[in-house]
C-alpha cells in the first residue's frame, strides 16, 4: 500500500496517510493490533459525534488516530490526536501498512474508483508528446 509522510511547519514527520480505496477500518484496527506499542484501539461506533475520527489509539503511550481529514473520502491520516509541531516517528507504524496487500478483488475495485488504471496510459500518453 502506498503511503505519503505528514509534515509539520518545520519539515518533521507526525504522521502519514493512506488511501482508504483499499483498507477498510476493521482491517486497520486489525493491522494496528499486531504493531509493538500500540495499545487501546477503539474503532468508532456508527453515528458517534465524531465522524471523521474512525480509529483512536494510543502509540508509544500518545494518543493517535485515524482520521479523514475534511471528509475527504479518500484518505485516512494516522497521526496524533493533539497538534504537535515535534519530530514523531512513526515509521513503525507506518512499515506496517506499507507492507499490507489489499485482497486481488480490493485492489482491482480500488484502482477503478481511483482512477489509478489510467496511469500507465498518461505515461504513455506524456512519453509520445515528449518526442
């Protein structure tokens, strides 16, 4: 699975994101239980105050989250819950979900809703107008 490093003000990483076409929550609490220093997993219940908060956790003894940030639909952040301007590694964390494999049927579906199975022709498309 792809996934993109979060950055503060100061070019330090506090969290990553991913692309949520191809995991579903109950997948990542599945992936967060089997990563050392993760603790307390709670995954939110349908139509709790907070909707855009799907997973809380704690990591390494701070309180992290799941979170789709301005009901975007297409990517969950995992970061801290409190806004933090400090250096946080979660490599950890993220190694884990980089090495998860969406099921062939996730992927394919996933790739269509994204529109991913056109990158090889803009590739393509961009290498002959080069020319």
């Amino acid at each position: 699975m792809n996934t993109n490093l979060l950055r503060n003000r100061d070019g330090g990483t506090f969290g990553f994101e991913i692309e949520n076409f191809y995991i579903g929550i109950r997948k990542i609490a599945t992936l967060l239980c089997t990563i050392q220093g993760v603790s307390n997993i709670r995954v939110r219940k349908l139509f709790s105050k907070d909707a855009d908060i799907h997973v809380e956790f704690t990591y390494m003894g701070r309180p992290f989250m799941v979170w789709e940030p301005h009901g975007d639909a297409s990517r969950y952040w995992i970061c801290p819950k409190d806004e933090t301007n400090e250096n946080i590694d979660v490599g950890a964390l993220e190694s884990v979900f980089k090495q998860y494999r969406p099921p062939l049927v996730i992927k394919v579906l996933g790739d269509l809703v994204s529109f991913k199975f056109l990158a090889p022709l803009k590739r393509s498309f961009k290498s002959t107008q080069q020319k």
